[in-house]
DNA sequence: CGGGACTCCTGCCAGC
DNA sequence: TGCTGGCAGGAGTCCC
C-alpha cells in the first residue's frame, strides 16, 4: 500500500530514468482504472518530454512539456516499472495498463490489478487546482505540520485519532501503516477521539512521531531502490520492518514493555497499537 | 458540516 | 484438489 514515502520513493526513481525524455507514444491497453481517463489521454502526451516529477500527498504530478501533466495515484496496488530501451521484455501482463514507449526503446508501464489507482491529464500549469488535489491538507514533512497545527484541526472532532490523521483534507500523504507506526511511536491510542489532543507537548510529539517515521521510511526506500531497480525496474512499494503494523499476537518491541500488540478494527481498516505503550 | 458506510477490484490465504 | 468466503486497503461518493 503505497503511502507518501513509498510514493516518494517512485517519484525519485522515475525522475532519474525518466526527466528530459521524449514519449513516442502512448499504448493504452485500457481506458479505465478508478476513474475514465480522458478520450485524448495518449494524444495529449504523445509527443512531449518528461519535465519535473512532483508529489502532493500520495500522488505524483509529472510534468509533461509546456502546459501539461500526467497526474498518477497508485491506489492500492499501482505500480510503474521503467524497462530499458536495450532490454527484451516478456509479454505484457493483464495487468499492464498503459504502456508509455520511450525514445530509444524504453518502456514506462502502468501496472495496477485492483485498479484503485488514477492516471489523469492536467491541461495548464495549474496542477494544484485539479480536483482531486484542490482539498488536500497540509504536507506532512513540511514545517506547517505541528503541534500547533494537529490541535487546531483536532479541536471539536469526535472521530477517532486514527481516522482524523487519516483524512487527506488535513494531513495529505498518511495511509493505514503509518498512522499506526506513528501513534505508537507517540505513545498515543488510536482510539481516542481527536478532540482528546488538547496538550501542547502530546501534540508536538505526534508531530514530530509523525515526521520522523515518514522520514525514516523515505530513506529505507532510497537505499533499496537502486538494488531494486537494477532487478526488474520496478519502482513501487517496499515492505520496510514496522513496530506495530501487521503485528497482532505478538510482543511490543519496546524494551521491558511484555504486553501484546493488539489489533481492532476502525472505520473498516485494521489498527494495530501497544495498550500498554498507547494511552 | 461531521462522520460513517459503501463501493470500486483482484490476489491471497484459511478452511472445508 | 478445488471451491468459497473473508480480508486487505485509498479515497471518492453518498446518505443521515
């Protein structure tokens, strides 16, 4: 599940294959993922050189020549994978999307079996006002992200702190992962209501919780990624070793701790939290 | 407006 | 072995 650090990741790969080269032309295998892709998707793009790579939350923004982008959003199961222009390649899989065929051979394939995810165009410069990036929330690496900040947004709301950091309108970027891997690291239920977070110095620790899991998880990311890209090409999601997520059953890492990771369910998605640990 | 349920889709795995 | 049911999850959309 592709969460902003993953995402991240993708973005550095894809820049590096792909920043300055010429689409030649744009197979599309299927019109369709979450949403209808428009009628001149491959027209529009054929013909255009990949500019900056961008990221807003959990989606990437490709500058595609003047005037133009190729937004991307993985869903659950996206993934790019960059084939060289001198590499012979099996036949696409039935999950192969949308082949994008690079000067001097290359590939960039779209791949997505549960189709959750979104290619669309940007016409313009003004990616920031597409509608699926115009009520986004703050990034979460950024300095708006604070203490400060989660206890306006949290003021009044009964929902759960889990769902609450879910929510893209407010911190734009988290998944279900590491929302859990940064409420444990702050020392936090995810089952308190939001409004709960009323102290300063317990605002700033989830801030700050927050921050450094994505930061630690970007970094895991970078340093596999030239291992994994030489591989296959692949440039999607890594498994990276997390405290609670996935965890149930077994002990808290913390030392000396001895109680058991427990997991519920809120608003239909797994949490997995320390009780001991997570107040 | 807030909040929750529903929905898309397929791979995977446990259980029979 | 093969089928079935449950689960996983991002996030838009709908409804109360």
């Amino acid at each position: 599940m592709p969460e902003l650090p993953e995402v991240e990741t993708v973005r550095t790969g894809l820049e590096e294959a792909l920043a300055g080269r010429l689409i030649e032309k744009v197979e599309m295998r299927r019109m369709s993922l979450r949403f209808a892709m428009p009628e001149d998707f491959a027209e529009f793009l054929t013909g255009r050189r990949f500019g900056a790579f961008r990221r807003r939350g959990k989606y990437l923004i490709i500058e595609t020549g003047a005037r133009g982008h190729l937004l991307a959003h993985l869903g659950m199961s996206g993934r790019f994978t960059v084939i060289a222009g001198d590499k012979s390649h099996a036949p696409y899989g039935k999950h192969d999307h949308v082949i994008f065929h690079i000067e001097g051979g290359g590939r960039l394939i779209y791949t997505d079996p549960r189709r959750f995810g979104v290619l669309d165009l940007v016409r313009g410069d003004d990616w920031q006002k597409h509608r699926l990036l115009a009520k986004m929330g703050i990034e979460p690496l950024g300095n708006a992200m604070n203490g400060t900040f989660l206890l306006d947004r949290a003021r009044g709301r009964r929902t759960a702190l889990k769902s609450f950091l879910l929510d893209q309108r407010i911190i734009a970027g988290l998944g279900n992962i590491y929302v859990c891997e940064a409420l444990y690291r702050a020392g936090i239920s995810p089952e308190r209501p939001a409004l709960s977070l009323v102290d300063e110095v317990e605002a700033s620790q989830l801030a700050l919780a927050i921050q450094s899991v994505l930061r630690e998880a970007i970094a895991a990311g970078g340093s596999t990624l030239r291992d994994y890209a030489q591989s296959n090409g692949e440039l999607g999601y890594f498994q990276h070793s997390f405290a609670v997520y996935g965890r149930g059953g077994e002990d808290c890492p913390a030392k000396g701790c001895g109680a058991t990771i427990v997991k519920i369910t809120q608003a239909g998605r797994s949490s997995f939290y320390c009780p001991k640990c997570q107040g």
